[in-house]
C-alpha cells in the first residue's frame, strides 16, 4: 500500500474542508412578483398604471441578497458590489414599517415593496 506524503495528505483535507463550506454556486434567490394595485374606488383618481413590486422574505434572505436579486433580474447582469450597496438601503428604507430599526432583522414572509431600479 503506497504511503501518502504528509503535504498530499494535507492539501486532499484542505481541499475537502474548503469544498465543504463554500456555498451553493448556483444560488439563485425566489422570483420578484409583479402585482397590479388595486381598483380604485368611486370618485377617487386612478393610481399610477404601473405595477408595484413586492418580495416575500423567505429563509437565508438578507437586504443584500435580496437587492442582488432585483439588479439581477432588471439588467441582466450580475451587479457590482457598489450597485448592491447603493440599492439595498433603498429597499430598508421603503420597509422601515416592515421591517423595524435594525435592516439586519428581516424576518421570513415579511412583503417587502421594492423601489424602482
């Protein structure tokens, strides 16, 4: 039986361990819904045409991930860092009554509005 020198051995574990603790590559974050508001009463003008954009939190969401997302499906193209970290205040902001003082704590099946890109 050969016997395996100590830095291969080494390398094949450092490998295994770094292999395990990478996340999914391909991580792709839950559809953005469209939805029309809604009809407007007697006597009241008409909202604006154009559909609002929500998002329902699901599990491992954070206002990072969630802005990617939205830059994503937009442009068709993965979005720089900067452009996430420009757009994800907007979203807190947009949800500060949803979400509360702390942007961290996003909480699963909370309905997020999303602004306009």
């Amino acid at each position: 039986m050969p016997r395996w020198p100590a830095a291969a051995l080494l390398a094949t574990l450092l490998t295994a361990a770094i292999l395990r603790e990478r996340p999914a590559a391909a991580e792709v974050p839950p559809p953005i819904v469209r939805m029309a508001p809604p009809a407007p009463s007697a006597g009241v003008p008409p909202p604006d045409p154009a559909p609002v954009d929500r998002y329902t939190v699901v599990a491992g969401d954070c206002l990072w991930r969630i802005a990617r997302g939205v830059l994503t499906a937009a442009t068709g193209t993965e979005p720089t860092s900067a452009d996430i970290a420009r757009f994800w205040p907007r979203i807190y902001e947009a949800n500060r009554q949803v979400i509360g003082d702390d942007p961290d704590l996003i909480l699963v099946g909370q309905v997020l509005l999303i602004p306009e890109v």
